[in-house]
C-alpha cells in the first residue's frame, strides 16, 4: 500500500518557533502488521525474546519544520514481540551520543522479564533518571502468538 501521510499546517517553526517530533501509526490486529509515518521522531524498537533491533521507517521532518507529505512504512511483527515507542528524554544525556542511550534501552529490554511488566519496569529502572532535562514516555504492547503465550522463535524485525 503507497500513500502518504500530509504534515500538519498547525505548527509552523517560522511563524512561532514550534515544532514536534511524532510517530503515528496504526496496526493491524489479524495480521500483526504494524504501519507507521515517522515525522522525525526516534524509530520504534522491536524484542523477540532476547533479541531486539530498531525498526527501519522513513524518517521525515519533524511536524512545523515543512510542508511535507510522510512516506509510511509497513511492517509485520512476529508473535510475542514487544513493540516500544519512546520520547528521547528516555535515551539521551547531556553529553553523551544517542547511539550510547539507544545501545543501553536495547540492553534494558533485552535482559528483561518477559511479561511486558517486567521489561518496561527493567526500562524505567535503568534509563529514566532524575534531573532530565525531557520528558520520558513509552509506548509500548506485545503481540501474543495463537496459543496466548508471549515466547517466540522468530527474530526481530530489520527494516
């Protein structure tokens, strides 16, 4: 499916120096197919069992910067993957590369408890921290496989 996602004409840079990161998407209950338009925002990180791995979209500006017309990107998760959205306040530090924040919320999700309890508790414990200068949120689900439970084999999704 090609179509395109238009970008907002409510917040304008130029006009009042806002902008916004935002990851919209919606997903597919039967399919587990998951469809998403990324207006600069982090991409989403995929877990199955313990392996994870970011999902690839097609990152575009953040909302106010241009108008623009966002690609989105289609990809299916396998049973009992965890799907996490999350805000950069939960990644990064002063003084440090993303690269190192995004390394340590793989390590986090991957070395937790299964339940989606448990791994986002993991997550909060290890990245959230006081005195950050942004807001920390996460979105997060896991798909359940036909028998209900929440294992795997499959790996996790590369875009």
């Amino acid at each position: 499916m090609s179509r395109e996602v238009s970008g907002s004409h409510q917040l304008d840079i130029n006009d009042d120096g806002h902008f916004s990161t935002v990851l919209v998407g919606i997903g597919d209950l039967d399919t587990r197919a998951i469809t998403v338009a990324n207006a600069g925002h982090l991409n989403p990180l995929i877990v199955v069992g313990p392996e994870s791995g970011y999902a690839a979209t097609k990152v575009g500006p953040p909302l106010g910067v241009e108008p623009i017309a966002y690609s989105p990107t289609t990809f299916v998760l396998p049973p009992g993957s965890a799907f996490l959205a999350f805000t950069d306040g939960l990644v990064e530090r002063r003084g440090e590369s993303i690269e190192v924040g995004l390394e340590r919320l793989e390590h986090a999700a991957t070395a937790s408890d299964p339940s989606l309890d448990g791994l986002l508790s993991r997550i909060v414990d290890d990245l959230a921290h006081e005195g950050s200068e942004d807001d920390v949120a996460i979105l997060a689900f896991r798909w359940r496989n036909a028998a209900g439970a929440q294992g795997s084999d499959t790996g996790p999704v590369r875009g």
